[in-house]
C-alpha cells in the first residue's frame, strides 16, 4: 500500500482535545520500560544532569513518565504544534512543584534553526513515539539526532508501522479504534496510512549514516528504531 502523508502539527482544537484525553498509557509504558531495558543492557549510565529530549511530545503524556522515571536527569519535550505545548505547560504548571525537572518547548523539526536549537544539544536520551509517521520528510529526524545526540547517547524511536493492503488498515483500526471518539479514529487510519514499513526506515537511517541503529516491528501495528549513538 502506497504511503500518503497527513498533516505534520496536531493543531486542530478538536484533535489535541480528543488526543490529550485518551488513554494511551500502556503504550507509554512500554516506551518507558524499553528505554529502561536498552539503558540497563549498556555499559553506558545516564549521569545526573543528563539531558532527556522527547520529540513530538504532544501533550506530555511521555515526558512526563521520563521525568519520573529519571528525576535526576533534565527533561525536555519539544512540539510544533502551540496547542499541544500549551496542554502539556497546562498539565505541567497543575503538577508543580512535582517535575522540577521537566519543561517544554515550541521547536517545529521540520523548520527549525540552529540558535533554538543550541540549549538542546548534548542530549543523553532521545525519544520519539508517534513522531516519525508525521515527517513529510523524514530525514529531518535522523538529522536532528545527529544534531543533538552527545557520544554513546541512546535513542527510542517508537512509531505505527504501514500495513501492507488497506484491508489490514480496516482489521486494525476495528480492532483498537472501534470505540474511540470519532476524531480519534479518523487520525488512526491516517497515521497507519501515512506510517513507515520498517524496510524504508532501513533505508533512511543509512542514509543518514546511521546504520548502527536497530529498526524492528513490533507486535501488530508498531516499529521500532533503537541504539546507541556513536558519531
Ligand atoms: C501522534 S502525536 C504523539 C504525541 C506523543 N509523543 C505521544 O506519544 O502521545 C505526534 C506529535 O508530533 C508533533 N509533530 C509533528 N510534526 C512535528 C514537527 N515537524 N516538529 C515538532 N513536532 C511535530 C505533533 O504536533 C504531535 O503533537
């Protein structure tokens, strides 16, 4: 099934609503537990004061569980969508003095320039979940990373993976979309239809010259792309 893009920014009031209530917490738990796994599995330990970036954050819902998890480590979301940063500083400010550790930042990856990015290089961690599917041009996320990763810095990118005929796209969205709001449901079908095969995501990061990375699917509708960052 051919690729076809959705819009990059969730902006629209309804979608960043709908989008900021669901549920997605199993999802992010396992993005949590994974980057725990790949940082446990290494030599490599996350110092105090290292640098977490989570890219496409929308409404915090993952940075939010990194900041927990690692307290001794600065976390910092990024989206370009100004409706999505204001959830997530809404969330934030409604859970101070918790999450001294956390902030957010309005920073488009497609569009970005070098002076905001500066604050945010060096990273230790960077994460993506349901980031990549959103690129128009998805070598922009593999630059960021080498823009921003310090040596040895681990790197999860989590994201849905294209089925391969639309009648996969209907068993999936059937079977997790089925009772969500209507909003919700229209997205998942778009994001699967705009999603990456694991294949062109090989094809990207070698490309990118970072063919050191794992890409794997992952159960019925994710991908994964891991590692650790050796320039
Ligand atoms: C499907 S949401 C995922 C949100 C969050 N990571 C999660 O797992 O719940 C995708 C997010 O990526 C953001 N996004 C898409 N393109 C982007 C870009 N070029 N720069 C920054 N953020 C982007 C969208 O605005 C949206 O908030």
């Amino acid at each position: 099934m051919q690729r076809c893009p959705e819009p990059e920014l969730m902006n629209a009031p309804d979608q960043v609503i709908a989008y900021a209530e669901a549920d997605f917490s199993s999802g992010d738990h396992s993005v949590i537990e994974r980057l725990y796994e790949l940082i446990d599995e290494s030599p490599t330990t996350l110092s105090p004061g290292s640098l977490i970036l989570d890219l496409g954050c929308g409404p915090g819902n993952i940075s939010e569980r990194l900041a927990a998890r690692w307290p001794l480590s600065n976390v910092i979301g990024l989206d370009g969508a100004p409706s999505m940063i204001n959830i997530a500083t809404q969330r934030l400010n409604s859970l101070r003095p918790a999450f001294q550790n956390l902030n957010y930042k309005l920073v488009d990856l497609s569009h970005y320039s070098v002076d905001k990015m500066i604050q945010l290089k060096g990273a230790s961690v960077i994460v993506s979940n349901s980031l990549l599917h959103h690129l128009h041009h998805p070598q922009k996320l593999w630059d960021c990373v080498k823009e921003l990763a310090a040596p040895n810095a681990f790197v999860l990118h989590r994201d849905l993976r294209r089925p391969s005929h639309e009648r996969e796209v209907d068993v999936l969205c059937d079977r997790y979309a089925r009772q969500a709001p209507s909003v919700l449901q229209r997205d998942f079908r778009a994001s699967l239809i705009a999603a990456f095969t694991p294949e062109e995501v090989r094809d990207q990061l070698d490309l990118a010259g970072l063919s050191q990375f794992r890409v794997e699917a992952i159960g019925d509708r994710y991908l994964e792309v891991c590692g650790q960052w050796c320039p």
